[in-house]
C-alpha cells in the first residue's frame, strides 16, 4: 500500500506543530515537519546547505523543494510507518511542483489539514514563544513579517489550489490547544486509523 500523506498548513503560529504532536500521540501518524528537518540539516556537520537554510529561515524565506523534499523522502524511508503529517509543507509553487515531480506517484494524498489563525494572534503566539527561550532565529518581529509576506504570497495560492479539488478539511485554530484538537479529531475519526 502507498504510503498515506496529510500536508498540514497554516500560518506561522497556528499551531501546525502543537496539533501535529496531537495528532500522532492519538492516531497512527508520524509527524514530520519540513521546518524542523531543515532546522536539523542546518545544524549537521558537513551539510553543504547549512548556510542557504540559515539565511532562508532568518528571511523567512523557502528552500529550493529539491533539498526540502528529499529530507522528507528520507525520513519516510526511515520511517517503518506508512501514515505521515507532513507539517509546513508544500509551502510555495515550487514546493507543490517538486512533490509533484518525485513524491506524488509514491504517495497518497488523504487531504490538507488547513489551520486557521488572525495574523495578531499567530504573531504574539511567535514572539511569545521567542521570548520563552525557543532559540528560533525567526521567531522576531522583522523574520514574523517576511514569514508572513511569504504566507500570503506563496502559501495562501496552495491552499486554494487543494481547496478547488476539494481536499482541504479547515479548523479555527484560535482557542487553546486542546480545543482546536476536539475539531482536528473529527477529521481523523473517519479515517480507520485509530491506533
Ligand atoms: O514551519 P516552520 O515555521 O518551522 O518553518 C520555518 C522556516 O523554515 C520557514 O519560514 C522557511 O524559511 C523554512 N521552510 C521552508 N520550506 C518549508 C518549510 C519551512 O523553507 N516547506
Ligand atoms: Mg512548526
């Protein structure tokens, strides 16, 4: 059986990650979430692309997909699951693309959990968690405001473009954690694949 794929989505600060941990605590999934594979490539040794992910992430700009997707085809592989989240991903046209090219024939698409959150909410959640010691070189006021530039700009477009085929399930994400999860729970209750 093809592995099974849900791209979570959402502005930064929705809690795409918050929900993701939930979800896989409560349901057969393993969370991957581009940002935090490119966080984890950026940090190792010897990785040729250390310096281009810093400078993206701090300008809250996207990787090439080539990089992003194949950290996430590899830790599919390494994975002995079949069911993933896959959080902060596709972010931008090239993202799309790319999946499109390498992943789309290997993979199925259950459906695009889609987060939504005010953009004051999502900003002060971001500098809340800066100022909690996350150590994010973007959880700042000016990265916020390019982090977000880029979620109108390039994201918003992907989330329409599942939403007119009809596969995206959306959830207000403005009340507290365990809230937004008794409406996330309802899109996967009907999936058969409570663990
Ligand atoms: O999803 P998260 O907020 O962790 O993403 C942090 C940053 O990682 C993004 O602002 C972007 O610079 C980078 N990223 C990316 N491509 C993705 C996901 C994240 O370039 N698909
Ligand atoms: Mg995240």
């Amino acid at each position: 059986m093809l592995p099974e794929v849900v791209f979570v989505l959402g502005a930064p600060g929705a809690g795409k990650g918050t929900q993701c941990s939930l979800i896989s605590e409560e349901f057969d999934f393993v969370h991957l979430s581009a940002g935090d594979l490119l966080r984890e490539e950026r940090q190792r040794p010897g990785s040729e692309y250390g310096e281009m992910i810093e400078e993206k992430i701090r300008n809250g700009e996207i990787v090439p997909v080539e990089v992003t997707c194949s950290l996430i085809h590899k830790a599919m592989e390494k994975s002995d699951k079949n069911r993933f989240l896959i959080d902060g991903f596709p972010r931008n046209k090239d993202n799309l693309d790319g999946w499109q090219r390498v992943m789309s024939d290997k993979t199925k698409l259950l459906f695009v959990l889609f987060f939504e959150c005010s953009r004051e909410l999502c900003t002060s959640r971001c500098l809340g968690r800066g100022a909690a010691g996350s150590g994010r070189s973007d959880d700042n006021l000016e990265s916020l405001q390019k982090r977000f530039n880029t979620y109108m700009n390039d994201t918003l477009p992907i989330i329409n473009h599942y939403d007119k085929l009809g596969m995206v399930r959306r959830v207000n994400a403005e009340s507290a954690p365990s809230e937004v999860f008794e409406h996330v729970k309802k899109c996967f209750t009907n999936l058969d694949v409570q663990s």
